[in-house]
C-alpha cells in the first residue's frame, strides 16, 4: 500500500481527480483517477512512466511516492 502518495497528495490538498488532470498536464498521457486509487490502496503496480508523472504533478522526487514497480 502506498501511504506515501495518498500523504503527499493530501498535504497538496488535491483529489484524486485533480491530481489526476495534473498528470495530463505534464505532457504525458495522463494517470486516471483509477490507476491512482490502485496505487493508493496496494492493489497494483507502477509503470516508470506512471511514477515519473505523479512525481512531477506532486512536484516531489519518484522515491517520495514508496511506489512498487
């Protein structure tokens, strides 16, 4: 389970749903607000390129997020 996002995105104030359009912001292809639930609870794991994008929405390093790849 990765408390770590939930804790880093919260401290930001953002929804999963905002997070998730920060992502697309990025220049990627975006993060849905599905992925970012299956982080969240432990039920999935990450690609590099998913870290990458939430890291930088969150404006945090990759290592921050405690993602599993």
């Amino acid at each position: 389970m990765s408390n770590a996002l939930r804790t880093v995105r919260e401290k930001r104030l953002l929804t999963r749903a905002e997070l998730a359009l920060a992502t697309r912001s990025n220049g990627g292809g975006g993060v849905s607000v599905s992925t970012i639930q299956r982080l969240e609870t432990g039920g999935d794991y990450a690609l590099k390129s998913t870290i990458r994008s939430l890291a930088a929405a969150l404006e945090v390093s990759p290592q921050d997020l405690g993602l599993r790849m």
